[in-house]
C-alpha cells in the first residue's frame, strides 16, 4: 500500500471517542514527506488515531490530493513554508480544518500549530512527543484543531509570530551552528566533542531555571547562574580569549556578539572591548 492511500484505525477507548466527536472529527488526512510529516506519521500511530497520508513526492500534479482528504474533518499541512499557501488552496472553503505547523507564516482559511520543539533523523517514544508544546494562534484551541493530541499548548497573537519564530531560531539553530563548531574545535585539539555534554546540559538547565524566570529583568551580573569571565569582570582572560580567537574569524564574530548582549543586561565593558 503507497503513501497516497496509507490508513492507519484508531483504538481511542470510547471516552476519547466521544470527546472528540464534539469537534466532528473523523480521521487526519497528513500532507507532506519531509521530517516533520515523517514524525507526526509516527506520533499519530502512537495515539492510535486514524488518518491517511499524501505527499507530492508520490504524487506531483495532487491529482489523488481530493481522494486524500475525502473522508477527513482535519487536514494536516505538514509541508515546506514556502508550499502551504498553494497545497491549501483546493481545500479552502469546504467544513474541513486545515491546520500548518509553520512558527512564522500566518495563512488565510488555515490554522496554526507550531510544536515548539526540533525534529532530528531519529523516531521517538510517546512520552517524548506527548511533551512537545504546541504554539496556537489565540483564540484556537488544540482539541479544535489536533483532536486526540494531549500536548500542552500556549496562545499567541498572530502580529507576534515573526518575532517568536526568529528568537526559536536564535535559542536553538543558532546554538546547534555553534555548538557543532565547538565541538570540531575540541577534536581539533585532542578532545572528544562528548566531554562537552555535561557542561552543554547543565547550561541549558541553568539558563531555564525557575529562578530565572520568576525574575528576567534581574541584569546577567547578578544572575548566580551566569559564570565565567565576562560576569566576574576578568577582562584580561576576555582579551586572552579574543586573541585565541583571532584565526577564527566565525567564532570571533560570535564571542563579540556575546559581549554586546553581556553589555545589554548591565554589565560595563571596558573601552576596547565594546
């Protein structure tokens, strides 16, 4: 059986059965190939809720596209960005939901879910994907438009979205770029990249700590869990770093980036650093 007529049947215990009868649903027809279709193929089986599956890989001129949503209430849009627009375009006006998973696209007749998270090669236990937050745009709500899906969720207004998306870039592409440059420069040197895990883990649970949250004015200099030189002000180990540096010019880049935003939370650079 191809992808374009791919069905997977729900064992929802009544219950559930019910609760989302009070949305009209009736099964999920998922759209799309790539990573992210590729892992909500995978988590909708681990709910065990029903749906069929489409992609114009296998089908490049959507002509099965109509057979694919014939029977679904819910229509899952797990395409590129660039391709939501025009693969939801036959599909507007009718009862169905139309839902795309993009952080920072607002599309007319199509509602959003963006799951806060980053989706690598592997496949992942239930547990992992139950955890995932989904981003809605306000006044929508998860059981409306992912029926069955037990994820913990948060509103956004849509004149937001542009700039949530770029700060998730900024939290996790950026620091993925950085942290695999860093790691090559660890093996660069004799050092397996791994040695590094401990420090990288304990740096995330630091910067998410409850403490920092309850206070996120508090400037970086009286933050307990921001270490190093820069917070104990030893510029001349800052100046010993950006001599080390000196050959590298990305990771310069980057350190000098780092000491503008330690001087945007209070801390006072001296004259040559800044």
């Amino acid at each position: 059986m191809d992808e374009r007529s791919f069905s997977f049947e729900s064992d929802l215990i009544p219950k559930d059965r019910y609760q989302m009868s009070q949305h009209g649903f009736r099964q999920f027809s998922l759209l799309g190939s790539g990573r992210l279709a590729r892992h909500l193929h995978h988590y909708l089986k681990l709910l065990g809720l029903p749906f069929v599956s489409w992609s114009r890989v296998d089908d490049p001129g959507a002509v099965h596209l109509p057979a694919a949503v014939e029977n679904s209430s819910h229509v899952l849009l797990a395409v590129s960005d660039s391709a939501i627009a025009e693969v939801a375009g036959p599909l507007r006006g009718s009862a169905r939901v139309l839902v795309h998973f993009s952080g920072a696209l607002n599309v007319a007749g199509v509602a959003a879910a963006h799951p806060l998270m980053t989706f690598g090669e592997r496949l992942q236990n239930l547990d992992w994907y139950q955890r995932i937050p989904f981003v809605l745009e306000s006044g929508t709500s998860l059981a409306e438009l992912l029926p069955g899906f037990p994820n913990p969720t948060v509103s956004l207004s849509a004149d937001q979205k542009t700039l949530y998306h770029a700060l998730c870039a900024l939290a996790g592409n950026s620091t993925h770029l950085l942290w695999r440059k860093i790691g090559a420069e660890f093996e660069s040197m004799g050092l397996p990249r791994e040695v590094l895990k401990p420090y990288l883990h304990q740096v995330v649970e630091n910067s998410l700590s409850s403490e920092d949250f309850a206070h996120p004015d508090v400037p970086s200099l009286r933050d307990p869990n921001f270490t190093g030189p820069v917070a104990r002000e030893d510029w001349q180990i800052v100046r010993g770093h950006i001599r080390s540096l000196a050959c590298r010019a990305d990771l310069l880049d980057a350190y000098s980036a780092f000491l503008r935003l330690a001087r945007s939370t209070g801390i006072t650079l001296p004259k040559d650093l800044q």
